[in-house]
C-alpha cells in the first residue's frame, strides 16, 4: 500500500520538533496507519459481511448436502464448492481483515504467505470443479442421461483440491512483507503483498500468468460446453415442435411425452435425470397393436440452473480483480498516483473475487426451495 503523498506533519509535531523534541517514527507510522484503515473501513466491513455470510452459509451447505441419504454427483460437487469456500472463509479472511486493518503495520509475513496459498487453492480448486460441472451438466443432457458416477464425482473434486494443492505453492514463495515508502525517516513499515525479495523478479508475473491461465482456461471451457447444451436444447425443442405439426395423422393418434426445459422437479437437491431416451407408444384408432418409438426427453433441472448461475457469478466477481491486477503490472507506480477515494475503490476490486464465499449458499437460497426447508429444519433441531 502506499500513502499518495508525503505524510502532512500537525502543527503541534512541528511545535515540539522545534522544542528539540524528535520525531517518534513508531508514533507517526502508527497514525498514518490508523489514518488509512479508517478510510479502507467501508472495505473492512464489506469483508466482515462476507465473512459472516460466507462461514455460516457454507457451514449449512455442508449439514445439509452431508446429511443426504441419497447422493448424486452434483450433490458431491456443491460439497467440495462449500468446503473450499469455507477455508478461505476462515483462514483467507480474517488475515484480510488484518491486513486492511494495519495496511503498513502488518508484521506477519507467515501469516501473509498463508493467507494468498489459501486463496489461491480454493480460486483454483473451485475453477476445476466447475469445469468439472460443466462437463456433468452435458453428460446429463446431450448424452441422454448420462452422468458421472459418485465415485467420479469423489475422485474429480479429490483430484481439483489436488491440482490446487500443487499450483497455489508460488502464491507462498511470491508473497509476504513488502516495505512500504511512507515518507517517515526510519519507520519499520511491512505490507501483506508481494515480498521485498521478489519485486524486480520475473516470478510475480509468472505468478499472475498461472492465475490467468486458470480463469481464462474456466472461462473459455464453461462458455463452451454451456454454449453447446443451449444449443442442444434448442435444436430438441425445434424438432419437438415440427413433430407435433406434422406427425398428426387423423386416423392415428400418436402420444408424446415431452417435458419443457423450464420444467423443475420437487425432488431433493440435485436429484435430476436431465436427458433420457424413451419409448413411446404409437395407438391406432383401427384397433391396431401400439408401435414403439424412441423419444428422447430433455429436462433443464433446477440444479442446471444453479450451476450456471454459480458459474457466472464466479467468473464476473474475478474480473475486477484482474483487470486491476493486469492495470497494477502493466502501468508502474499504478497505486502512486491514486486518490484516497480512488486507493478505496481500489481495494474493492482487490477484493471483489472475495464474494465467492459467500454467493453460493445465498443462490442455492434463493433458487432451491428444497435447500430452504433444510436450512429451516437444522436450525429448529438446534434450538
């Protein structure tokens, strides 16, 4: 973090600087930094809302999908979602916090290095496991039913916090304390951003390279697998349609079950078979024997539905967060010649991937009244 201008000393500093008093730099740095956390504290209060939401959201997500009797893949996949959200919940951000608390006073590089790993184990686990999604999603749709099996399911979201495991390890050697210039002669200033040790390195950019690779891999493999399974859909309906213009004999009547993508189920959470291929019987009215024919049957469930929501929501909160990230490596001095309500704004979209942690309980929420009656159901046997 850095201060836009020199530190503008109070006239009673002066006053006691001419008595032959000298500057107490501890005192200064600690008032410029009470200064600046005063004014990242809308930023501080974001983060604390969502970790309040994030924590107890993902927490009722975990009871209720663990407690399933019957479980499908997708159930599996929300799982591993809420456990990696849940991690950066409680370890990712409370050091946030004190980092936005003590912007040039942040003496824990430990803490720091742990911090950005956590973080980016779960942005990177959370991106395989959605692709992971994705790929189910059109498995049950375009395949007719098909799905990955439990076991699948385990060894996919298993293998995605692995992968994280073994790509978030720079985040902890390209991190820690950076020294910050805040114009006070000998302050011990330490920041939580990139290390002292690796400012002129090429490892930072490699750093951010591999995180933009990860988003850029998510968002070009979901757009289109999600592109083709809309289009599936979409070709289903079209041939629906001209089936029932044309194939209207007045002799024969033919029965066709059709079930409309909109149409949802009051199963439980994440039980769906969004494509089937069925017989359907062909009555004749002269009394002849029924003909059977394949009818494929295409449903977008509710669970589809969440996923795609969950999904672009993941991919619009990363993005002021890169665009910043991009800005801050390409324009030097970027943070330098910020206003205090510009370096605000700032930290906002340093922390907008943040809402991550919190948006996906609130979607299953608002979109899945089964996961509602659940929630409910956990608090009364609680009380």
């Amino acid at each position: 973090m850095n201060e836009t201008s020199t530190i503008n000393i109070s006239k009673s500093t002066e006053a006691s600087n001419i008595n032959g008093t000298d500057w107490d730099p501890d005192i200064l740095l600690k008032e410029l930094n009470d200064k600046t956390a005063l004014r990242f504290l809308p930023v501080i209060l974001y983060m604390g809302i969502l970790l309040l939401v994030g924590t107890l959201g993902n927490v009722m997500v975990l009871v209720v999908y663990s407690r399933k009797r019957i479980k499908y893949s997708s159930d599996y996949f929300i799982l591993n979602l809420a456990f990696l959200d849940l991690l950066t919940c409680v370890i990712g951000v409370p050091v946030e916090i004190a980092d936005l608390r003590y912007p040039y006073m942040f003496y824990a590089p430990a803490a720091c290095k742990l911090l950005r790993t956590v973080e980016s184990l779960s942005s990177m686990g959370s991106s395989l496991t959605l692709m992971a999604i994705a790929r189910d999603r059109y498995k049950r749709i375009c395949k007719l039913g098909e799905r990955f099996s439990n076991e699948n399911a385990k060894r996919l979201c298993l293998g995605a916090i692995l992968v994280g495991v073994l790509t978030c390890w720079p985040a902890g050697v390209v991190f820690g304390k950076k020294t910050v210039d805040v114009g006070i002669p000998g302050a011990n200033t330490a920041d939580c951003s990139t290390a002292d040790e690796m400012r002129n390195t090429i490892y930072p950019l490699l750093y951010y390279a591999l995180v933009m690779l990860y988003f850029l891999t998510c968002l070009v493999f979901v757009t289109f697998v999600y592109v083709r399974i809309s289009i599936y859909i979409r070709r289903g309906r079209s041939t629906e349609r001209k089936r029932k213009r044309h194939v209207a004999p007045p002799v024969s009547s033919i029965s066709l079950r059709h079930i409309s993508e909109e149409q949802t189920t009051h199963t439980d959470p994440g039980q769906e078979c969004e494509a089937s291929r069925e017989p359907t019987a062909v009555t004749s009215n002269t009394g002849s024997k029924p003909k059977g024919r394949m009818v494929n049957t295409i449903k977008v469930t509710r669970t589809t539905t969440i996923f795609v929501v969950v999904t672009v929501a993941f991919i619009v909160s990363y993005l002021p967060f890169l665009v910043v990230m991009v800005t801050r490596n390409i324009k030097k001095n970027f943070e330098d010649i910020l206003s205090p309500a510009a370096e605000v704004f700032y930290k906002f979209c340093l922390k907008s991937y943040f809402i991550n942690i919190a948006i996906n309980p609130v979607i299953y929420s608002f979109l899945n009244s089964n996961f509602r009656s659940e929630v409910i159901k956990v608090l009364k046997c609680r009380r």
